[in-house]
C-alpha cells in the first residue's frame, strides 16, 4: 500500500492505493471500522502570524463561523468555516507563523 496526495479542485486528498495483478486480484472494500472519515480542511488565506483562535476541538462550526485571525501587514483577518461540522483539530496556536494555504482546522 501506498499514500498518494492528490489535488482536485483546490483541494488535497490522501488516497492509499494497493498494486493488485490483472489475473483474478479484486479490490477489497475496507469494512467500516478501517473506513477513515473525510475531514475537511480550512487553510490560511494569506501568510502572517495567528493572533487568535476562535474554537476548541469538539465545536460545532456553522458555515461563516470566524474560526481563527490571521494578522498579515497590520491587518487583522477573520478565517471563516466555509462549510459546517464539528472541530477534529486544531493545527495552529496564538502566536503562530502561519503561510499561505497551511491547514489551520480539521473539521468532520
């Protein structure tokens, strides 16, 4: 097996591909336990330093929710959820460096 990212539309995937033989080799569906829940990335929209977060891991965020503060040239910028769901992880902290597309919040 191996980890793949892949980007589509902007947004990054992890996929795990498996070589199989072209003879008889199937395709396994993973059963429910090993299924990993998609979780939702926000990303920095510009580089700076995070002056705030907004939320804690087990939030529920609504769609337009300020979640963290970036401040870049003295300017002071909300992050917003862009779709709902609840806080997996926090990637960030007060006081850190962030750049341009990092992932700032994991939401599932």
């Amino acid at each position: 097996m191996k980890i793949y990212k892949v980007k589509v539309n902007g947004k990054v995937y992890e996929v795990e591909l498996e070589a199989v033989s072209e003879t008889n080799d199937k395709i396994k569906e993973p059963s429910k336990e090993e299924k990993p829940t998609e979780l939702n990335q926000i990303v920095a929209p510009i580089a700076g330093k995070v002056v705030s977060v907004k939320v804690s891991v087990g939030d529920h965020v609504s769609k337009g929710q300020v979640v963290v503060v970036i401040e870049a040239m003295k300017l002071e910028n909300e992050v917003v959820s862009p779709f709902d769901g609840e806080v997996k992880e926090i990637k960030v902290t007060k006081s850190s460096q962030v750049n341009n597309k990092d992932v700032l919040v994991l939401i599932g």
